[in-house]
C-alpha cells in the first residue's frame, strides 16, 4: 500500500526552472510506485501533468510568477500554511516540506497530525535571500534570519540535501546536534531528455535565426548574477574574438533584458540569442541545440540540476568547478577555477576545438547519468526514508543516515 505525502512547497509551482524541476519529479516518480503525493502551493504558477496541486487562496494582485526572495511571501506563506492544514484534514503519512518557510509550514502541519516531517533543503535561506539582492550580510537584518534558519533547521525528523557537499556544510554549521541529514542528488527523466528529431531542432534553429555553420554553446537556466550569466556574457566575447563561428545559446529568465542589453553594450549581440522562458516539456529540444553546454553557477550548496540534463543531452559540459558540478559531472566534465572568466572562456574554446573529444565525452555523460542519476532510483531511496520514520526507527541526532542505491 502506497503512501500519502503532502509536499509544501512555498513558491508558484511549477514555474520551470530548478528546485521546481526536484519537487515535480520527486512527485512523479512516487506516483509511479503506486504513492499518492499532493503539492501544496502558491496560487500562481501551472498545473503540470503527473502530480495533484492544491493552491492557497487567490490573490488578484500579484498574479506573476517571481523568482526567489520578496516581501510578498510573508502572506503568501500565511494562506499557504492555512491551506496546507487543509489539505492535511484527509490521509497524510509524511509531510514533505521544501524550503525553508515550508519546513516551519510543515512542522506545524506535521505536529498537528502527528505524521513525520521531512525537509528537502535547497539551500541556505541567507545565501539565497544574499543572491537575490533581499539580504545585505552587514545590514540589520541578517542575524534575525540566519537565527531563524538555524531554529527551522532543527524543526524536521530528516533532512535531505540535493549534494554531499551541501550536507557537508549544513552538518558543519551546527552549534549543536540537529536531525540526521541524508543526501538525495538530483536525478533526470532518461526518457525525456535525449535524442530529438532532427527536423524539428532545424526548425528551432531556423525559428531563432541560428546563423549556418556556427557551433552553439547552450546554457539553460535562471538568468541572474549568482548563476554566473554576466561573466558568462563576458566570457563569449573574449571567444566571440578568437571563434567568430560560435553562437551563445542562453535559456531562460527572468533577466532577460539585463543580459541582452550587456551584450549590445560587448558588440556581440549578433553572435547570441537568448529565448526567454523555456517550458521544462521543451528543454530537451532546446539543448539538443547546442554542441557544448556550460554553467558558470558558483554556489557551494545549492543544486545544479541543469549540469545533469546537458549529461543525459550527451553534450561535453564546462563548469566552474565546485563541489556540487564535480559530484555530477565527476572527471568527465571540463573545470574553470570558480569566478576566472578567462579560465572559463578557454575551456570552451579547447572543448569547441575538439569535436572528437566533444562525441566520447557526451556519449561518457549520458551513460554515467542514465547509471547514477535517475528520478526512479531517488524515488525508491524515498521511500526508505519514508519507511524509516513510520516505523519509528531512528538516526542519532546529527549522524548522517546512509541511503543504499
């Protein structure tokens, strides 16, 4: 018998883009093992196929789907919370909680239903609110929220982190024995994200007005500074100059005119295009574009989920290197020293100057993706966990539980 999971997840579901992506196949995969799982959210956002989503109330005024940090979220959370007490009035086994405001959310659900509480860390709260421009470290407000993180971080039965490295840094951050902390990567839908028709990538190329001839360098995910698109911008122009025949491909939003206007202001406007928001059904199609991919993402902790769809892509991928690129792309990816722009713009110029490594190193990617990092395979070391704490076993506080693959 399977079981009913209700995952909070305070944001606007499903908006196509990373922790999103985690919370949508998470879902689907325990659906596919006969689990019935509902998603808890914000009233904006779309209904994808494969999980049931209940919202909080309507809010006419702020019908737009926003990215990150804000002050709305302080009643948005509130309505959440009520609705996803709710929803927890029917069968719920487990609260799934993501984030940090869902973890708090979740305890009070979880607590009032005596069902155990699992907290899907995405990050640090501080270093996200810092990313996004809604945090100073030196302002008045930091000590408040790191506190509050930390106390949020002591509330659920488990935690999973998306990285051995971000659980690394959680553990390490204590000041004081807190729930044990498992690590559950990020997977990959094998079957959505690989070969694609030909003819249709011609039309796409065509639609976007891909000059013949250039090699395409791609990059799909949120545009913003701590995902490192400006110094990707810069580093295309220093390519640009030695490669006239590359064409930057970048993928998504919301910065969009941000970027664009920086790469008028570099004169190299015509060497790229940038698409706008790309629906996560589409992706696949997108980076089938592309000859190389490329993340210039410098976060130590927070996932990097777009590394293992350019893996199951089969296209040869440059990083900077951190922790969390080298536990996905492991000795098959090429490394920049984290922030060198330079140093990222000649990895690609020696990976763009090498279509013979290009093919083996993309064939290698997908079949070390298709063995290590599919969203079944998460999804039965779930359920561990799950039946770990029905059960009424229990982890030593602050040891780290093993998942067996």
């Amino acid at each position: 018998m399977g079981y009913d999971i209700l995952a909070i997840a305070p944001t606007s579901f499903f908006a196509d883009y990373g922790c999103h992506v985690r919370i949508l196949e998470e879902g689907r995969a325990l659906s596919r093992r006969g689990h019935r799982v509902t998603v808890s959210t914000y009233h904006n956002g779309r209904d994808p196929e494969g999980v049931r989503v209940v919202r909080m109330p309507r809010v006419p005024w702020h019908a737009e789907v926003r990215v990150g940090s804000h002050y709305h979220k302080l009643y948005f959370d509130a309505l959440l919370a009520a609705r996803s007490l709710v929803a927890a009035l029917g069968r719920v086994d487990v609260v799934h909680a993501h984030m940090h405001d869902g973890a708090l959310i979740g305890y009070l659900v979880s607590r009032l239903r005596r069902v155990p509480l699992v907290f899907d860390y995405q990050g640090s709260l501080t270093r996200e609110m810092i990313d996004h421009q809604f945090l100073r470290q030196t302002g008045p407000w930091y000590r408040p929220v790191a506190w509050l993180e930390r106390m949020i971080e002591r509330l659920p039965d488990t935690i999973l982190t998306s990285s051995t490295n971000a659980a690394n840094a959680l553990e390490a951050g204590r000041a004081r024995p807190g729930p044990p902390v498992e690590v559950l990567v990020d997977g990959v839908d094998i079957g959505s994200f690989g070969p694609c028709d030909p003819a249709a990538v011609e039309r796409l190329r065509g639609r976007y007005g891909i000059p013949v001839g250039r090699e395409v360098v791609g990059y799909l995910g949120l545009l913003a500074e701590y995902q490192g698109v400006g110094q990707l911008i810069y580093a295309a122009r220093r390519i640009v100059e030695r490669r006239p025949n590359t064409h930057f491909l970048i993928m998504g939003y919301p910065g969009l005119e941000r970027y664009q206007r920086q790469a008028h202001d570099l004169q190299i406007l015509d060497h790229v295009t940038f698409t706008g928001r790309v629906p996560y059904e589409q992706c696949a199609l997108h980076l089938a574009l592309a000859d190389v991919a490329v993340s210039a993402k410098q976060s130590a902790s927070e996932a990097n989920g777009k590394l293992l769809n350019y893996m199951a892509m089969g296209l040869p991928t440059v990083a900077y290197d951190t922790p969390v690129a080298r536990e996905l792309l492991g000795d098959l990816g090429v490394y920049a020293p984290s922030g060198d722009v330079a140093a990222l713009a000649d990895s690609l110029l020696a990976v763009l100057d090498d279509p013979c490594r290009r093919e083996v190193v993309g064939r290698a990617l997908r079949r070390r993706v298709a063995r290590q990092f599919s969203w079944d395979g998460a999804a039965a070391r779930l359920e561990q966990v799950y039946a770990r704490l029905l059960s009424g076993a229990v982890t030593a506080p602050g040891r780290r539980a093993a998942l067996v693959d």
